[in-house]
C-alpha cells in the first residue's frame, strides 16, 4: 500500500474580474487607516513581466516607491490577473491595473472621516511581504534578498538555522526587488527524483515517441551495453534529478527524443556540451545533472545567489523563486557559458511560452498540476529519525570525510565518509561489515550501491517499496561480494555488505553515507543536521572537511586515520 503524500496546500486566490477586485480594496479602505494600507503590499508580492536593466525596480501598493537605481521604463501593465504558481503550492496574485489607477479609484469612493478607536492591530513594517517556501532558511533567505537575517520579522518565531514552516509571511525591508529570471520555471518536484516520477518509465516513454533515442545504446567501461533509457534513469537515480527533465533537456538540444537527430548536432554529443571529457551519452547527461545539482542545492543554502552569463554579466535570479526555477536557468547560464552562447539564446530558452518550459509541458503535461499533489517536498515539522553509526558494535573505524556532495563532484554536501581501521590504505579487501543505521526495506542493490527505504516509528504502511518517497539512505561503495540483495527487510545493526571502491571513484576501501527526503537531498550540516548515534556532522572550511560531535566529545575529518578520526559504536548505542 502505497504511503500517502500530503497535498501542497491550494491556491489560496483565485482569478477575479477588475470590478471585483476594486470593491475588495474599496472595503479595506473604508475599514482601516492608512496604516494598514501598507499590509496591502503583501498582496503583490509576485508580480511578473519585470524589464531587466542594470537593476530593476519592482513596484509595490501603496506611496513606497523604488529606490532603484535604474535606468529603464516604468514596469509594465501585466497582460493578465492570472496567478503565479510556486514550488510549494502558493499563488502570487498579479493586479490587473497599475497603482495609479488605484490611487485615482480608491479617492472618488472615499467616504466622510467617521470617529473610530485605532486599530488594535499593529502596522506591519514596510516593504516586501514574502511567503515561505518548503526547504527555506533564515540565512539562505538572508542571503539571497541581500539583507542581515535579523531584518527579516515574522509575525511567529523564527528558527534562527532550521526550516522555516511553508507559507508563513515574512516582512523584508526591501522596497524594490529586481532578477533575472522573475517567473516561475519548474516545480521543485520536477526538478529532482521526486514521488511525481515514481511511475514514469524511460523506456516506455522512448519506445512511443519513435525518436533517435530509441534505439540508441552506449558501451561502458565495467558495465557494458546501456541503452539510452537505462543511462537517463541511471543518472537520474544517482544524482536524484528528475528523468523528464534530462529528456526535456535533450529534446531541446538535439531533437532526439521525439525525431530524427537535428543535422548540426554531433551523435557524441547530444547536449551540445563539447569537449573529449564528455563524449557519450553517459557524460553528457551527468554533467547536465551535475549543474543542475549545483543551482538546486546552491539556491537551497544561498551559497548561489548570482552566476555569470554568456553576456559577460552576473545574473541574479528573483530572489523569490523557488529552486527548480533557478536550477534551470542556472543550467542554460552554464551551458551558454561553455558553448559561446548568447543572452539572447538564454532567455529563448527559459521564456514560459516557447522555450523549455512550454516543450516540457507538451512532453509530459502540466507539471505545476503534478507538482500539486506532492508538494510541499520537505512537509512542515520534517526531522530526521533515529539513526545510528553504520558498523558493527565494538568495531573501530576511521572518519575520513566530511560534507561532501551525494553523488559526483557538485551539488548538496550531503554525505559523510567512514573507513575500517586496516594496517595498510588504499582500495584494500575488508572483511569488516557495514550495516544498517536504521529498519528499513532495501529498495536498490546494484555496482556498489546499495539503497534503503526507511520504516517510520509509529507510522502505519510508511514502506511503499519507492526510493523516491519519504526517507532514504544511500551506502556507496559496497562490494558486490555478500552485498544485501534488493527486497530484503533489514533492522538497524544488521550487516548490508562490506565497504570497498566499487561504485564510483575511491582513493581508499569506505563507505559513502547520504539521506534524501522525498528524492532531495538533506545536507549533513544543513537545517537537519545529520545525526549517527548521537554524533552530529558539521561542515569544515572546505569539503571533505568537518567534524563528529557529541557531548564534549570531537572528532575530525581526516583522510589518514589518524588518532582524532577513530570513532566506535559502543553496546549503549553511542
């Protein structure tokens, strides 16, 4: 039986004529003093159709005005009242008529001064009204609005380095907003290996579109013969990107997975990403995920804020978009960088009407609408359970690495490194064995890999048998000798296979840990601390860097396995 996924919560506006709207704001008026007029400014916090200049204003209800340093024409007039959807299910409401006329309409309606008490209700502070997003931080939001955190006020408390509860008002002191792009790309949930994708076959989808990818396989070294379907669900498993979106991205570049290959395009190099280091399917779409990793977990932490583009600018996206969005367009960026393209091409390829957003919706439908019935991804009051070290009690071993990202050499620094103690280093046979840090149903065992699927505590059908919902570890670099087979039900301490390279590059015999909730990635040293027996990770200055702690205790990172890397699991759990 399948575990349910809470719904995104719904639309909260909805489209209204211009005559409606106006008696609504007639009413507020007539009700409130000009104090709370300014509130109203929390309405239009998402309106489009923003020019970007050098630095672009973005208008807000009320006499605020920007304080921008800009050059270009006023904002626009929106083309419509449509909202605009965002990754956790909350619409940006876009006024069908600009300030002024407001000011003019609200005037001629305004009723004779009536004696009245003040209103008890305080003023909220001025400025841009800003409604939270599933995965946001303080110090991320701080960052990406280019703001101190203690300028951000809430009307709750806010944690100061945890998540922050979906669709809460946070109150910025910023006037004017301005970024490039400004709308709505993609959900979160298309963007990474989320439960929209539980379903969706690669293969199936290849074989009735009849394209060049078809029928299209790849030789690779130690694995053999891949079709082009088992590469994208391949790459997409490992570094938990969303397989639609790799086909899109293909689609887009070389019409490949609908027709023909386009003539310019070179059958090596089906994303146009040049270079002898990306020859191959293989290549091609891991370095696509790879970017795409970078922008997601980037803007997640607001280590991201602004990239270069081809134009020789820097870029700095809407600072209210949501990760999927940035993602993308960090992609094209990235991608226009490496191939000499232009400004032009990049926003071709992020326009909502013709670019990759509109060829994704007519490849797989509305994914705002699936996006609907998973998101919020990372649901409010999210927290880690139990876990604990992952070998054997009494067994001594070596803490090597730090945060480092889950799979590759970019994206969220979600894993941490244990080695066996052994006499001699490098990719050395250990009989020692890595077992299970917590119960759970192992739901992938294959070339190193080995993933489990989580059973909740107290919660009722919490295994579905799906990677890609609710809580799941993954342990790289596990020997195909004795490795726990797929489908078997294992408790925390029993043995899952023994560490070694296998899976992916290794200098040394270890074994590679990361947590994902509903297929994103949960960074060890991010709002949910990764914790092992009571041990909590911390990030160095650096990757790979970083520390164990509990209590007083402290143990450091170190490839070498020196003293202050040793770590056991004791009979009490610690």
């Amino acid at each position: 039986m399948a575990r349910p996924f809470t719904p995104a919560p719904a639309a909260q506006q909805t489209r209204s004529s211009s005559a409606q709207r106006m008696i609504r704001f007639r009413k507020v008026v007539m009700q409130a003093s000009h104090g709370w007029i300014s509130r109203l400014r929390g309405k239009f916090n998402g309106l489009s159709n923003l020019s970007i200049p050098t630095c672009t204003g973005l208008l807000l209800v009320s006499l605020l005005l920007s304080n921008c340093q800009s050059t270009s024409a006023p904002i626009n007039k929106p083309e419509s009242a449509s909202p605009l959807p965002t990754s956790n299910g909350i619409s940006y409401p876009v006024p069908a008529m600009p300030p002024e006329a407001l000011e003019a309409e609200l005037s001629v309606t305004r009723q004779p001064p009536v004696n009245v008490p003040p209103a008890a209700t305080p003023t909220p502070p001025p400025g841009y009204v800003y409604l939270t997003q599933a995965g946001d931080t303080l110090p991320a939001l701080a960052l990406r609005f280019q703001i101190d955190p203690q300028m951000i006020q809430s009307d709750i408390p806010l944690p100061e380095k945890g998540l922050l509860r979906a669709g809460e008002r946070l109150y910025l002191p910023v006037a004017a907003l301005g970024g490039e792009p400004h709308q709505p790309l993609l959900p979160d949930s298309e963007l990474v290996y989320s439960p929209t994708a539980s379903f969706f076959e690669v293969g199936e989808y290849l074989q009735r579109a009849g394209g060049y990818l078809a029928n299209y396989s790849e030789y690779n070294q130690g694995i053999g013969w891949l079709s082009a379907a088992a590469i994208i669900e391949r790459v997409g498993r490992n570094y938990s990107i969303n397989p639609r979106l790799l086909l899109a991205l293909l689609e887009d570049e070389c019409g490949c997975v609908l027709g023909a290959l386009k003539d310019d395009v070179e059958p090596g190099y089906l994303l146009g990403i040049p270079g002898d280091g990306y020859q191959g399917l293989v290549r091609q779409v891991e370095w696509a995920a790879g970017i795409l990793s970078r922008g997601y977990y980037g803007w997640r932490s607001g280590a991201l804020t602004e990239f270069p583009s081809a134009s020789g600018r820097t870029t700095r996206p809407f600072p209210a978009l949501n990760a999927g969005s940035v993602a993308l367009a960090y992609y094209f960026a990235s991608k226009n960088m490496i191939t000499g393209g232009s400004a032009f091409n990049w926003r071709r390829a992020l326009d909502t009407r013709g670019g990759l957003p509109a060829l994704y919706t007519r490849m797989f439908g509305d994914p705002w609408e699936r996006a609907r019935t998973v998101e919020p991804l990372l649901p409010n009051g999210l927290a880690q359970p139990p876990l604990q070290l992952p070998f054997e009690v009494g067994a001594v071993w070596s803490f090597s690495s730090g945060p480092h990202p889950a799979w590759g050499m970019t994206g969220a620094l979600a894993a941490l490194d244990f080695a066996p103690a052994a006499p001699i280093s490098g990719c050395v046979k250990s009989d020692t064995w890595v077992v299970a840090v917590a119960d759970g149903l192992v739901v992938r065992s294959e070339a190193g890999v080995v993933v489990q699927e989580l059973r909740l505590e107290g919660v009722e059908n919490s295994l579905d048998g799906l990677e890609e919902t609710g809580w799941a570890i993954l342990y790289l670099h596990i020997e195909s000798r004795q490795r726990v087979p797929k489908g078997t039900y294992v408790r925390a301490g029993e043995r899952i296979g023994h560490p070694s390279c296998e899976g992916g590059f290794a200098t040394g015999t270890h074994v590679h840990l990361a947590r994902k909730y509903n297929g994103e990635w949960m960074p060890a040293d991010g709002p949910l601390p990764f914790v092992l027996s009571g041990w909590a990770a911390h990030a160095g200055a650096a990757e790979y860097q970083g520390t164990l702690t509990r209590g007083g205790q402290t143990v450091v990172a170190r490839p070498n396995g020196s003293r202050d890397t040793l770590i056991t699991l004791q009979d009490d759990n610690g």
